[in-house]
C-alpha cells in the first residue's frame, strides 16, 4: 500500500507532532541537591603520623587532602597474591554477577517504556468464505453471485495508535525508571567497592590470625621449656610442687587459646574461597602475612562537596529520590485527559488477485479522548502519597549523607589513633620481652617466684597479640578509609559507562 500525503498516516504523525509540541511534563521537574557547606569531617584534618620501626604496617602515612583515589586502590599495598585474588573476585563473585545482571534488567525496562513515544503499528490479513442470507441480498457482485450467496473475502490492513504525551505521562514514566536504573548501577558500583574491600580486609584478618597463631606458638614454647625447667628442680628438691602445677595450669591456659584462632584462621580461607566465587574446599593458594603488605604512605582525603559524588550509596539515595519526584508527576498526568489516536487503512476484495487494485481500498482516522470523572478519590490519594514519598526519599537521602560523613570521620579518627594504639603497643611488647628474659633468669638462679614468672609470662602473651592487633588495624583502617571515601570507582572504565 501507497502512502501519500494525503494518507491518514501522514495525518496522524502531523497531528502527533503537533500534540507533542503544545504538551508538557506536568509535575516538579527534579533539582540535584545541594553539597553540604561544610569544611571537613572531623574538626581538625589528621595529623602524620610518625614511624614504628621494625613492625609491620610501622611506617608513617600522611593525608592529602583533595588527592584522587585510584581505581584499583588495593595495588597501592603492593601485594601481587592480594591483587591476584581481588582480580578472580572481580570475575567470579557470583553476587557481583547477580548485581550485573540485575543492572541489565533495568536497562531494557527504560529502553522498554521509551518504545511508548512511538506510534504502536499493527499489521494484519484476513481471509474468509461467506455464505450471506438470501434475506439480506444484494451481497457483494450481486446479482453475479450463484444462488447460495458465498463468496470470499481478502483483507490485508495496517492499523496505527497513538498515545501522545500532551501531559508528560509517558516522560515523566521514562524519567522515574531511568532513576531506577542509576539507581541499579550505584548498587552495582556498592557490590564492586564492597567486594574489594571485603577481599583486603579477610586478607588482613588472615595475615593477623597467623601472627597472633606464631606469637601463641611462641608463648607456647616458651611455657613449655619453663614447665620442664620447674620439673628438673623439683626432680632436685629446689621447686614445690605447687610451682610445677601453676606452671602446667599456665601452659594450659596458652595452648587453650590456639584452637579459636587455628578456627578463625580457617573461616578466613573459606570466606576467602566464597568471595573469589569458588566452595570452602577450594582454598585459595595466596596466603598472607603483615609483613608482606606495605602500608600505603599517602592517604586521601576528599574534599566533602565531593564525597556525596563519590559515595555511590548517597548516588543511591539520590536517584531515588529522583524517582520519587518523577512519580508526582506520573500521579498527577493520571489525573488529566488522556488522548489515543487511532488510524487504520486497508484493502478488501473478493479475490486474492484484486487486492490493492483500485477500488477496493479503505482507511479511517480516529480519536479519543478518555478523563477520569469519579474515581473514588483514589487518584487524588494515589497523588497525595507519592508527594509523602518524596519527602520520606529527601530524609533518607539526607541520612545517607550524615552516615557518610560519620563513616569518614570515624575512619579518620581511627586512623589517628592507630597511631599512638601502634606505638603504645610496641613499647609495651619490648617491655615485656625484657621482663619475661630477665624473670625467666632469676628464677633459674633462684631470685625470682613462680608467681613473678607467671605474671610475666601472661604479660608478655597479651603484649605480643595486642602488638599484632594493632598492625593489623593500620592496615585494616586504610582500607576502610578508600571505602569510605567511595574507592575510586569513578576512575574505572567498566562502571563508569552506560
């Protein structure tokens, strides 16, 4: 079929147009919030550090404020086995998959709902054999038909509708699930920088659990070589035995400690196993230790107009936010006239070899227009509720935001104190070294208690995992703070497209 510019065709699209022209979007067009005005996260900005020697996770570290965060910010440990890990993470995590995926489904609804801004096109062929009553002749040729009236009909025809968007439902439809659709991809970015953060931090654990598991060893031995000196002496008369069963009381008390760690340990494999998208059975080969992490010497610290970009959960909350605007929109366009456009042309003949020859065409053009006039009060209610929900999104929104700031706060505090807490506990762990070797020394030479070796023994126990303990947390809080700070997923070609 032939369409010229006279064809109901041609007609609708020019009508549609113009309705598309006169209409517009009824409801708040959405406005980004504003950056808090606020000058810092915490009243003063961190202070550097100062060098631990001889202990890991012991240098100096620095903030820098306004200093970018790389996208693979991990690498700045300089660890290959932890690189090597996050990467097959990356790829295999099935929940990061699931997050992908989930992303792609919102995508196909925009593009789905933008299919409305076009003319729907239908195109269908009929064909069919009659036989009309008598009564109600003349049928089609007649009187050229036979006496029982049959004949056939041919009938190819394409019908157009139409919804134009005088009043922005259809916009504002588009506009609430494209915000659901960033809305996805921050929490893909979420699932990516969690992901990653939560591989450094159970390596870190696993690093720590093996150094607290060689310090308790340690205690261990040297408990067990003390038991066996008390033994000797009281083989010879010069120990009670009172002393030797504090001492076997005191070994035991050490070794009971190691099970829960040689546990944790290896809940720290299978969680490792689990993230990198494999079973507990399939314990990963890198295997970690404080001394192999080199702790990052520069830290970042984002200006705060600049976190609530960064934070792809405050991006989260914003996009909702967005879409509840939207959805004020889509209440109140329900409200209002709605308009459909039909148009339809065909041809029908009684003979398969005559259709589109002249004659035997036929078209029409249609409209309608249909307004909500008692609905119960629903729409108006529907109205009033998406309003309340847009309100309830700006407070949550706002929270986000407050928890972001404390977030970053509470990191850099932590990072401040990692400090002193590292210092503090080297001091204390030399200390007791020097006590324990010195009591150990007396008492063989008969100027010491058992009661003196205990305490010292116990002393120098909970010195070396406190000392372990607070390595580890320097490395751990770093990592936090690139979490924070929203972990440079900006910088990253694979999240930042769309």
């Amino acid at each position: 079929m032939i369409l010229t510019r006279k064809s109901p065709i041609i007609r609708l699209v020019g009508v549609s147009a113009l309705l598309l022209i006169a209409g517009c979007a009824v409801g708040p067009n959405f406005k980004k919030p504003a950056a808090p005005q606020v000058g810092g996260y915490t009243a003063t900005l961190p202070s550097t550090t100062t060098t631990v020697t001889n202990v890991p996770g012991g240098e100096a570290q620095h903030f820098v404020k306004g200093l970018d965060i790389p996208a693979e910010w991990w690498t700045l440990f300089h660890s290959k086995p932890l690189n090597d890990l996050i990467e097959r993470s990356l790829t295999n995590n099935p929940d990061l998959k699931a997050a992908q995926a989930a992303l792609l489904v919102a995508r196909e609804n925009v593009l789905a709902q933008q299919g409305v801004y076009l003319p729907s096109v239908a195109g269908s062929f009929s064909a069919s054999r009659q036989k009309q009553s008598e009564a109600l002749a003349p049928v089609p040729n007649y009187p050229v038909v036979s006496s029982e009236f049959q004949y056939n009909l041919f009938t190819p025809q394409l019908s157009v509708s139409y919804v134009p968007d005088v009043f922005g439902l259809n916009r504002r439809t588009v506009e609430s699930l494209k915000a659901q659709e960033n809305q996805v991809r921050f929490q893909l970015i979420a699932t990516h920088i969690t992901l990653s953060a939560n591989v450094v931090a159970a390596a870190i654990q696993e690093a720590s659990l093996r150094a607290q598991i060689d310090a308790t060893r340690q205690i261990i031995a040297i408990n067990t070589n003390l038991l066996q000196i008390l033994r000797a002496q009281f083989a010879k008369g010069y120990a009670s035995r009172l002393n030797v069963a504090a001492q076997e009381s005191q070994l035991a008390q050490v070794a009971a400690t190691l099970p829960p760690l040689l546990t944790q340990l290896a809940q720290r494999h299978d969680l490792l196993a689990v993230l990198a998208g494999g079973f507990p059975n399939q314990i990963p080969t890198e295997e970690f230790d404080l001394s192999s992490l080199q702790l990052p010497e520069e830290l970042p610290v984002s200006l705060p107009s600049q976190l609530v970009e960064q934070r792809p959960d405050v991006r989260q909350a914003e996009e909702n936010l967005h879409a509840a605007s939207a959805q004020i929109g889509i209440a109140v366009a329900n409200r209002l006239p709605n308009i459909t456009l039909t148009a339809n042309a065909g041809s029908t003949a009684l003979a398969i070899d005559q259709v589109f020859t002249s004659g035997t065409g036929f078209w029409g053009l249609g409209a309608s227009v249909t307004a909500p006039i008692f609905e119960g009060g629903a729409l108006l209610h529907k109205e009033r509720a998406a309003k309340a929900a847009y309100v309830q999104a700006a407070e949550q929104y706002r929270s986000t935001v407050h928890s972001a700031f404390q977030n970053a706060a509470d990191t850099l505090n932590a990072l401040e104190q990692d400090d002193n807490a590292l210092k503090t506990a080297a001091a204390a762990a030399d200390a007791a070294k020097v006590t324990l070797d010195l009591t150990r020394q007396q008492m063989q030479v008969g100027y010491a208690s058992n009661l003196a070796l205990l305490s010292a023994e116990q002393a120098y126990q909970q010195a070396l995992i406190s000392l372990v303990q607070a390595e580890a947390n320097r490395y751990a809080d770093t990592a936090a703070l690139f979490q924070s700070l929203g972990g440079g997923w900006w910088n990253r070609a694979d999240l930042t497209k769309k």
